[in-house]
C-alpha cells in the first residue's frame, strides 16, 4: 500500500514508518519537524517537511494513497494545562484539516494515534474500551474530540478509521543498523529519565509517593515495547472497514511499579542509580493498566516483547548510540 504517515519523524512514527517499509509499503513521511527528527525518518521513506493543512492535502492530492497513519500532535499533558490552545489548535483543528483532505482524496483508510489519557481516573483496572472517557488535562481531552470526529467522519463518507489507545510506550527498535527511539526536548517518561542517570546526565530520579495503594507504595503503569506498538498499526490498516470506527487500547494487561523500572535499569545497565522520594503528583492515579483483550480478539494483536528488561536493554542499547 502506498501510506503517508504524518508525525513520521518522531519517537512512535519513525518505528512504525520502519516496519511498514520491511512490510513492503510505500512510504511518505509529512512532518514538521517542530517535535521529530530528520535523521528519524527511515531510509526508503520519502520525506515531505510541512503541516498537516496545505501540506498535506498537496501531498494527498497526489493521488493512489490507501490510508493514513497519523501520529502529529502535540502531546505534553503540563504544557496542555498551562497553554490549551495550543492543543486545540495544533491537535484538533491540525487533525480536522487533514481529515478534510483526507475527504477530499477520497482516502480510504485512517489510524490514529490516541491515548489512555482520553480515560481520566479510571473506575475499574484493567482498563476497557468501554470504560467512561473523562480525561482530566487538555491533552486527553484534544484526543478524544480528534476521536469523536473521525467518528463522525466514517458515518457520514465511509472512512474506514481506527483509533489505539496507547498506555506507556517503551523500548527502542533496535536492529541491524537502524536505531529509533526516545528523543524528547523536553522528556516526560520514566525510563528515559532513569536512564539520563545512568548515562550521567541526571543526578538522581524522583519518586513520586511511597504511599500509593500497590504492593511496595509506588504507582504502577503499562509498559508496551515500541515494537509491538508499531505491529498493532499494521494490523489495523488490514482490519480497517469502510464506515467503522473501531477504538483498541493497546498495553501489556499487566504492571510495573515504578521501584520496579528503576530495578529493571539498575540490573540493565549496571548503575546504582539513586532514587529520591518526593511529593505525589496532584491526578496521579494509584495504577493504570490496559485490558487489550479487544485488539486480541478483533485484530490478531498480541505483545511479544513484554520483560521489562527487554524493553529496558533496547531503550540503553539506543541511548549509548546516540
């Protein structure tokens, strides 16, 4: 198939650009470069730097594209409470510009890139898809409006979309010689910060509460590898069916507390790696773990890469070569 990913040149887009490209797919990479990486688009993409307005109908415009997958977005949940706008602006109303081109084209195929964050404080852990969507932050909230149109977009012109619903995504694609992974100006998640500690660039990581509800008082998240991630978009592109919005999340079924990643780091890499209790986090919920048995069930989807130091060795493995 001939796909444009838009966001290509991130950490999530570039991976899933790579096993598109060894699945024998034509690839355009749109990106603006504001977030991503040039040396991250995989060779054998083709590269286009814009926007998701003009830029991308112009490339649509082309002709024979079979689908989109689309990762650009912001995606910082502190800057999306300090400055919304910047999230209703270069979330929604960016993501609504391309679904008009992707109208106009009479592009068949979507995946979207969404969130666990459209859920908020989850009533009941492993999470559903059928679970209340109540995002607590203007990010999860951008993400589940972009949901809700892409919904209305299949209804009304016979899109064929999925949305996957990530948790915590880790790990590098790591082979041969192509490496891709975590590269965030500003970085937010767990074992890459842990992981600055080792390489010496932190001096410490924080915990946030010791007093959490789990098994040793630290909260618990979701890990999924990158890789599988990048295997879960391949398959939704095969199950797309036009006028159907299908939502999966996508996450391992199980957690690790944060004590436990910073274990995982410390056996990887071989570094003490101090660690610091701090304050809670205000809307840190206690645990967050995905049910997948939906994108089990419907798309084939099963992770493969779930030992945490798997995904712990591939993210060092990228981080020394950087």
């Amino acid at each position: 198939m001939k796909l444009l990913v838009t966001g290509g040149a991130g950490y999530v887009g570039s991976v899933c650009a790579a096993h598109l490209l060894e699945a024998g797919h034509q690839v355009v990479v749109l990106d603006d470069l504001s977030t991503g990486h040039r040396d991250a688009v995989p060779d054998g993409a083709r590269f286009v730097e814009g926007e998701l307005g003009a830029t991308a109908r112009a490339v649509l415009g082309e002709g024979g594209f079979d689908g989109v997958l689309h990762f650009a977005a912001r995606s910082l949940v502190g800057e999306s409470v300090e400055a919304p706008e910047k999230y209703w602006d270069g979330n929604v109303v960016a993501s609504f510009r391309l679904l008009e081109a992707i109208r106009e084209h009479a592009v068949p195929r979507l995946v979207f890139s969404s969130t666990a964050a459209t859920y908020g404080e989850p009533d009941q852990v492993p999470i559903p898809e059928n679970a209340p969507a109540r995002p607590t932050n203007p990010y999860g909230a951008s993400k589940l409006a972009i949901d809700h149109m892409i919904t209305s977009y299949a209804a009304a012109h016979g899109l064929g979309a999925t949305s996957l619903r990530y948790f915590n995504v880790a790990g590098a694609h790591v082979t041969g010689t192509v490496h891709l992974g975590e590269r965030h100006a500003v970085e937010t998640h767990l074992i890459p910060l842990v992981l600055q500690v080792a390489s010496g660039t932190r001096e410490s990581i924080s915990i946030f509460g010791d007093d959490w509800p789990t098994p040793d008082g630290t909260c618990v998240r979701d890990y999924i590898h990158v890789d599988d991630l990048a295997d879960a978009h391949l398959l939704a592109l095969q199950h797309a069916s036009a006028g159907r919005h299908d939502v999966y999340n996508l996450g391992s079924g199980h957690g690790f507390s944060v004590r436990e990643v910073v274990d995982a780091c410390r056996t990887v890499t071989g570094h003490p790696i101090p660690a610091v209790v701090a304050p809670r986090r205000a809307g840190d919920p206690a645990v967050l773990v995905a049910s997948s048995d939906l994108a089990a069930s419907q798309l084939g989807w099963k992770p493969s890469r779930t030992e945490l130091e798997r995904i712990v060795a591939d993210a060092w493995e990228f981080a020394r070569g950087r």
